[in-house]
C-alpha cells in the first residue's frame, strides 16, 4: 500500500497525466502545493515558464507578489494551498481552452474535495468562471465572498493583473484584507455546526 496522502498520490497522477495534449508539451505538470490542512485554497489560472520549468505553482513575479498579499494577512505560501485551474503551462502562456479546462476540472474537483478549505479565493477570471456563471465581470464581482454549501469562494483579481496596473493592485490589497474577516465566522460555524448565536448572526451578515 501506498504511504501517499490521498492529495500527495493525486499530484502523483497529476503527474503522469496525458488527458489533452499540453501533457506531451510540459517540462513538468504543476499540481499545486501547500498545507493539507490548509483553511485557504488558491486558485490561480494556469503554470507558466518557471512554474512549468519547476513543478510548482507562483514561483515567478505573480508568486512574489502573492507572497507579499500573504504577508499582509500574516500568512506564509506553507500555510495555505495553491493550485491552478490547468495543471499544465499551455504553449507561449497562451489563454488555456476550454478543453484544457475541461480535461483538467476533475482534478481540481477533487483538490477541493480532499482539502475541503473554508475559504477559496480564485484568482483572475479563469477560476473566478469555475465557481461564477459564464459571463460574470471580475470588475464587478472581485472581493464579495459568494457562499456555497461546504465553502466560500473569494474572487480576486490575478496578481499578473495587478502587477501591470495599480488600480487593480490597490483593489487585490483591500481584497486579501477582507480574508481574516471572512474566515471568523466560518471557523466558528465550522466547529459548531449547528449553533446560532447573536454574533454568528453579526458576522454571518458578510455575506
Ligand atoms: N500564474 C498562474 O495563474 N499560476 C501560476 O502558477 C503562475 C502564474
């Protein structure tokens, strides 16, 4: 038997995978890393030069500036869990397709499945549309927490975006600031499913 954790033997088929064609193009698949326990799911687009050169996801100028956006919150990149939309870098980082994204959405089901965060934050409208109907504008929707059955989702702009324009960097700022403030209440409502109180009430009102 396998001493895989159950995340740790899907990056394994993450790996090996050949479901559409950027399989035979990447150096290395990009399943995603982080906390098994993490409470944050990030979910990013797709990898891209030095993420596809490395195995890892946001290792280059957005991961950076990831990092900083974590740092603000007093979270570290270990903390949470990062993933993308497609497992793969998609050839000249163009946009991926929606086959890509379809043969690669099982995995992420499945990600979200065996973490079960608290709390998703989608970044840039590849993933932002994995949660959001097809013609939602991330202008009009980044930073207002949408809750679902098992989690909240968080869409936010991709770091890339904010990186080329100010505006939107100032918008991902007052974004990540929200995500302590989401998170309270959906710890507590975690960790007593069934209780209603005056402050749940309160804060339960965020959404
Ligand atoms: N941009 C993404 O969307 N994902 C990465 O992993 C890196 C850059």
């Amino acid at each position: 038997m396998s001493d895989l954790s159950p995340l740790a033997a899907l990056a394994q088929t993450i790996h090996y995978c050949r479901f559409c064609p950027l399989g035979k193009l990447r150096t290395h698949a990009v399943p995603g890393e982080g906390a098994e326990d993490a409470e944050i799911l990030f979910i990013g687009e797709a990898p891209g030069y030095h993420e596809d050169q490395r195995g890892r996801p946001f290792v280059g100028a957005s991961g950076r500036l990831l990092e900083k956006l974590l740092a603000r919150i007093q979270l570290m990149r270990e903390q949470v869990y990062i993933t993308n939309i497609i497992k793969c870098r998609p050839n000249n980082n163009r946009d991926p397709l929606p086959d890509e994204i379809a043969a690669c959405t099982p995995y992420l089901r499945q990600q979200i499945s065996l973490l079960s965060p608290l709390l998703i934050v989608t970044l840039g409208r590849y993933s932002m549309h994995h949660f959001f109907p097809p013609h939602t504008s991330i202008t009009r929707v980044h930073g207002q927490p949408l809750e679902q059955e098992d989690y909240v989702v968080l869409p936010m702009f991709h770091p890339a975006a904010a990186l080329r324009n100010p505006q939107w960097m100032q918008a991902m700022e007052a974004d990540f600031d929200k995500i302590p403030h989401i998170l309270q209440p959906l710890r507590q409502k975690r960790s007593q499913p069934n209780q209603t109180g005056p402050d749940d009430v309160e804060q339960l009102s965020l959404f």
